[in-house]
C-alpha cells in the first residue's frame, strides 16, 4: 500500500469527495442495468450520504492519501429474527467499497475491510457481507482475493417469460 495511506471514519466534509468516487461505479451499473440503477445526481446523493452519516444508518470508512481521498466503504447493520427456519443472525452489509484507479492494486480496499472488521469486532458482529451484480467480474475477483468467499447465488426473471 502506498506508505501515506491512512483510514479513518468518512466525516461531513468528505461528502463532496464520496459522490465523485462514487461516480466511478455508479455509471458502470448504470450502464450495466438502467432498469434498476440510475445515474447519480449530485446533490441527490450528497444529500443521501449526509442523512446516512447523520442518523448512524450508514457507516463509511475514508482512505486518505496526505489530504487526498483515495478511497471508501460504506456498511449498514442488517439482521433477521429467528423464525422456524432459519436461526436469528447479524451481520453488516458491505455496500459499496470505492478505490481511484492508480490506487487500486496497493492494499487500499484491504486497509479499509480491516478498519470495518476492527469496528464489526467491537461491535460483536461475526460477519462481513455483499452482494455484487453479475456483470462485475473485476468487483468479483477483488472480493475473492479480499477473502470473501460466494454464499448464494440470486436469480431473477421478468414474469411474463414464464407464460411462454
């Protein structure tokens, strides 16, 4: 990793960093499934991002280079109740992680994972989770060499093709 990288917990003035980082994903998954993603407005994502940090529903980590934002992850708290199939269970979903291109590679997306698993630790959360759309092959291979291993496997169909 590049030696002047630090991580530390996103704070309100790194909004305008995080919706230009986000830009970098965000246009590729627009690309990728208009019908679901749409492209980021500015200020309707900074908005998101400061109401997020604000009520504590979002966490984010920064990765900081001197005073350049390099990278970030956000996370939220999920959790499912006990019911007759399935144990009651907690853990956090890795929403969205973000490195700039020439930091990529240098053990930024790790030093950000190892900040959450620290603050999951604490929080005695026993799991990391995400999710990753299809598409995304280079995101897969990242997580997988991040040590993320696949648990499911979602699939979809519009309704109507079954009346075929």
């Amino acid at each position: 990793m590049s030696g002047g990288v630090t991580v530390r917990c996103a704070q309100a003035g790194d909004i305008p960093q995080l919706v230009e980082l986000n830009a970098l994903v965000q246009d590729d998954h627009v690309a990728a499934v208009p019908a679901v993603f749409k492209p980021a407005a500015h200020d309707e994502l900074a908005a998101w991002f400061a109401a997020g940090l604000r009520s504590g529903s979002l966490q984010a980590w920064v990765a900081l280079d001197g005073t350049d934002l390099v990278g970030y992850v956000t996370v939220h708290a999920e959790q499912r109740e006990e019911h007759a199939l399935c144990c009651a269970r907690a853990w956090w979903e890795v929403d969205a992680l973000v490195v700039c291109p020439v930091y990529r590679r240098r053990g930024v997306a790790r030093a950000l994972l190892r900040m959450v698993a620290t603050a999951a630790d604490q929080a005695g959360v026993g799991q990391l989770q995400l999710s990753t759309w299809s598409f995304n092959t280079g995101a897969q291979e990242a997580w997988r060499h991040l040590g993320f291993t696949p648990m499911m496997i979602r699939y979809a169909i519009d309704p109507r093709r079954l009346e075929e």
